[in-house]
C-alpha cells in the first residue's frame, strides 16, 4: 500500500521533493520494507543475506524467520515445548515444525513436471523461428545468383584445377596432371 | 643526482618497511598446520554444547556446516540436538536431522542408517521423533501455487 502510495506521488509532484520521495520508495522495497513484510513472525538467525526473509534451500536450510505468525494456539504449544519433548504429541511436533519451516526436505527437494513447460516454449520459440526463416526464403530473399547454376559452377572448378591452386594439401593436389583425373 | 637521490631513498624505504626473512617465516608458519577431523568434530561439539548458546548462534553453526563438503559425525549431530533441545526449539532439530540426513548424498543407504544408529539414545532421551516417524521421508503437503493465493 505504502509503496503503491509512494508511487503515486512520484508522478503527481514535481523535481524539489523528487530526491525525498526516491528515498523512500527505496527504504520501504528494500530493507525496512523487508522488515515490515515479515510482520509478527519472530527473527530467530541471520538467514541467508541477514533480511528478514523466508526461503526453503538446501544452502541454508535455516532461514533468519519462522515461516508462520504467533497465534494464541501456538503460544500454547509453545509452552509445552518449554517441557519433555515426550510428553509432546506427534502432531504438535508436526504443528512446531510447520510454524518453523514451510517445508520438509523430501518436499522441497520433489522433481516437478516443470520442465514440460520449459521444454514446450524452447520447441515453441524453435517452431516459430523456423516458420519465419521459411517465409523469409520464400517471400524476402531474391533468387540465387547465376553463379550457382550447375554448369558455371563446374567450370569454375576446372578452372581452378587449370589454375593449379592450392597444390600441396588442397583441391588441385587430388588431381593428377598426368592422366587428367582424379586421383 | 638522481642516482644519489634513488640511492638514498631505497636505503630509507629498506629501513622502514623492509620485511626480513625470520619475519616472513614466522608469518607463514600461522597457517601451516592443518586441523584433523577429530580437532573438527570437537570444535563443533564444543560449539553446540556451549553454556548460554541461543538459537542464532545454533542456526549459523548448523547452516555453516550443512554447507560443507561432509556428514557431520554422530557426536556433532548429537552435540546439534542438545543445542536445540537447550534453546527449547523442536522444529530445530527436526530440521538438522534432515539436513543431516541430506548431507548423506547418494549414500544414504548406508551411511543414514549407520548415522541413525549412533544417535538413536540421544533421540530417544531427548523425545525426537525421527525423520521417518513423522513421515517427512515422503513429501507430505503440497504447496498451493503462487498464482492462487
């Protein structure tokens, strides 16, 4: 809302009060907005970069918050924390954990069919650009030279045999001069 | 001149910050000696198991040694849940195990179950369900897309 609000007033005032308004508007998308996002959830590490964020990875399984906001409920289970983890059910485990993390391992480390979409857009962006090269073969380009017609291009190979180019590792060291064929 | 001028300069800098070769040597001997596995492991336990230790300092001693190249050894994981357990923070030790668990790698045939061994007493004592106890081996929830929040 705040952000949104800044934005506003970017484009309503004028140059004097532009500096000011920049400032904020970075403040509140960068690090104190980072803080005021992560509303009542308690900061309990540095985390990954020391913001107050939540993020499930394998680098750094410990994120700097817990995943979900104090609530009464919790405050009770909390309590009994406080006390033998035996006496603990498996599901207020399960409740202690969850208000912690987002997601377990096996969760966030699970293969997910994306990469049916991203295959799909390369064969896309392939099927497209193919279309395009197609069209521009048929509709852009001007006919081939006559330089490609087959009987100029053979007699711009004799020639070159008659040339004797490249003579040592190239074309005319294929051909023998004595019999006039290939080798 | 300036022959003599260079002269006299060199001599002055060699005075002041000329570093001799006993210096240099004791320099490097600093870093010469490398710790053994067992000076690690008992650093780490030294660490977990420390009197007054809050939850940021276990959370960065646990993030940084997820992020090595090893399993940490059964005395670590131990001294880990003692942490925990010492903070009052179950979801922390859940969650180390885990990661230990994933430190395991391809090996977690042998290596997990010799792990889980070693640590069963401590888990036992302490009240720990295990990774598979509470079925976190297998995904258990899905996460709702971003799009239909």
């Amino acid at each position: 809302m705040s952000i949104m609000r800044a934005l506003c007033w970017q484009f309503e005032r004028k140059l004097p009060h532009q500096m000011a308004r920049m400032a904020m508007l970075r403040r509140e998308t960068h690090h104190d907005g980072t803080r005021l996002m992560s509303g009542d959830r308690e900061i309990v590490g540095y985390g990954v970069n020391g913001s107050p964020i939540y993020v499930d990875c394998v680098e750094f399984p410990f994120p700097a918050i817990r995943y979900r906001e104090v609530t009464a409920d919790l405050c009770a289970v909390r309590e009994k924390e406080l006390g033998d983890w035996k006496a603990l059910s498996l599901q207020e485990k399960k409740l202690l954990y969850r208000h912690s993390f987002c997601q377990t391992y096996a969760e966030f480390q699970h293969f997910t069919p994306d990469w049916k979409l991203v295959m799909g857009v390369g064969f896309w962006s392939l099927a497209i650009g193919l279309l395009i090269s197609v069209w521009y073969n048929f509709k852009l380009y001007d006919p081939v030279p006559e330089t490609y017609a087959e009987e100029r291009r053979q007699a711009q190979l004799r020639r070159i045999i008659q040339l004797e180019m490249n003579p040592i590792t190239g074309l005319s060291s294929k051909w023998c001069y004595h019999t006039n064929k290939w080798k | 001149m300036l022959r003599i001028t260079a002269g006299k300069l060199g001599n002055a800098i060699r005075g002041t910050i000329g570093v001799t070769s006993s210096r240099v040597a004791a320099v490097r001997a600093l870093h010469g000696s490398e710790e053994s596995a067992e000076d690690f492991d008992k650093r780490y336990e030294k660490y977990f198991s420390r009197e007054g230790i809050d939850g940021w300092e276990i959370r960065k001693g646990m993030n940084d040694l997820l992020g090595m190249d090893l399993v940490p050894s059964p005395k670590i994981i131990e001294a880990g849940l003692r942490g925990a357990r010492r903070v009052n923070d179950i979801a922390l030790a859940i969650r180390w195990l885990e990661g230990c668990k994933d430190k395991c790698g391809d090996q977690k045939a042998t290596l997990y179950p010799y792990l889980l061994e070693k640590i069963t007493p401590t888990l036992k004592e302490l009240g720990i369900p295990t990774i598979e106890e509470l079925g976190y081996d297998q995904p258990e929830l899905a996460l709702k897309s971003v799009y239909d929040l």
